[in-house]
C-alpha cells in the first residue's frame, strides 16, 4: 500500500541547548534567512503541507526572529531538560488528531532531503505490519524516520526519558522495521557544531 507523503505530519525538533553551536540551530543564518525558515521553504517546495515545530527554553527567540508561516504549526516543550525524546512526545500529541499512517520525525540540524527520501520512506510504510521506515545512505542510517501511527501511540505512552533510537532498535529486533537505501547524503549529516556547520555552508 502506497502512502502520499504529502498527506503525512513533519514533526521539526528544534527544542535542543545547541551547546556545542553556541546558539540555536535553527536561528543560524542560511543564505539570509533562519535556517528553520530555510528548511521548512524546502519541505514546502517538495509538497509537505502539515509541519510541526517544536521548540523549547529559546522560543522566545524563534518566536521573535522567524516570521509567522502559513501551515506550520508552533509547540513549546514545557521540560526540554529531560531530553529530545520528550520534545517528540510533545510534537506527537500535536500532530495525533491529523495522523491517519504516520508522522515524520526530522531534527533540526539534518538537511531537508530530497523529496525522492520522502517518497520512498512513505511507499514502504505499511501501517498494519511495519511500525517505522528509516533511510540509509552508504551503510548509515539518518533522518527523517516515518513512525506508524500504531508506533506512534506506544511510543507517547513510554516514559519522558526512554530514547527514540533504543525504542526504533526494539522495532528492528522485531522485523517491524523498514530499512529504505537512498542516494541523499544530506539524510546523514549532523550540523552540531560550528565546524560541521562552515563545512556546509560552503556546499553549493
């Protein structure tokens, strides 16, 4: 069964101290404009329609630098400390009314791919048999991952604390896991840190 990715929820974390940056990710400058705004610009242009952001202690400054977007809606992690699994459950319980197969979960400081990544993850999710499908690119695996919505409701339900990666190994352990190979890079990248980031930014 074939599944429209445009019709599936992005979940956005953007909710992290960005220690190792110095500043929040998603307000770094990207060819003049917040890096959060650049991202959600290119889901939008591949035909994602549902985008969840959710922040944490700096909304304030997302809220002050990045306009208002149509279509994209805004959550606050109440208790980023107690990590990024949190700040999922809290873009989960947003996106939960409008999940009809699965939601997206993307972090901030991986590239938006290719919409052919989007596609591919969303063909291969079997609501009634497959909890996640997950990219790969030579041999690493990276993001977005599509939960099903089934995984979804368990995975709101386990502490605030657990890990989305040991919760995904369980699922692999199980044969519920879809591993999907593509030919993106930007799926493994991690723009964490200030080096990374240059690196990138000199990209074309």
């Amino acid at each position: 069964m074939n599944i429209d990715f445009r019709t599936l929820p992005v979940i956005i974390l953007a909710g992290g101290d960005s220690k190792r940056m110095g500043e929040p990710k998603g307000l770094l400058n990207y060819r003049g404009k917040p890096f959060l705004v650049h991202q959600i610009e290119q889901m939008s242009e591949i035909g994602l329609s549902e985008i969840i952001v959710v922040l944490g202690k700096d909304y304030r400054l997302y809220h002050e630098k990045v306009p208002e977007l149509n279509g994209v809606a805004f959550t606050i992690n109440p208790s980023p400390e107690r990590g990024q699994f949190s700040s999922i459950q809290c873009g989960m319980q947003k996106a939960r009314s409008s999940v009809a197969s699965g939601v997206f979960i993307f972090p901030i400081d991986v590239p938006c791919p290719d919409r052919e990544v989007w596609e591919k993850l969303s063909n291969s999710l079997d609501p009634s048999d497959i909890a996640v499908t997950i990219p790969e690119f030579q041999g690493k695996k990276g993001h977005p991952v599509l939960i099903s919505k089934k995984f979804m409701q368990h995975l709101i339900s386990c502490k605030s604390d657990s890990r989305l990666d040991f919760e995904i190994y369980k699922q692999i352990d199980l044969k519920k896991a879809k591993i999907i190979s593509v030919n993106d890079k930007n799926i493994t990248r991690n723009l964490n840190t200030r080096e990374v980031w240059k690196e990138y930014e000199e990209l074309k």
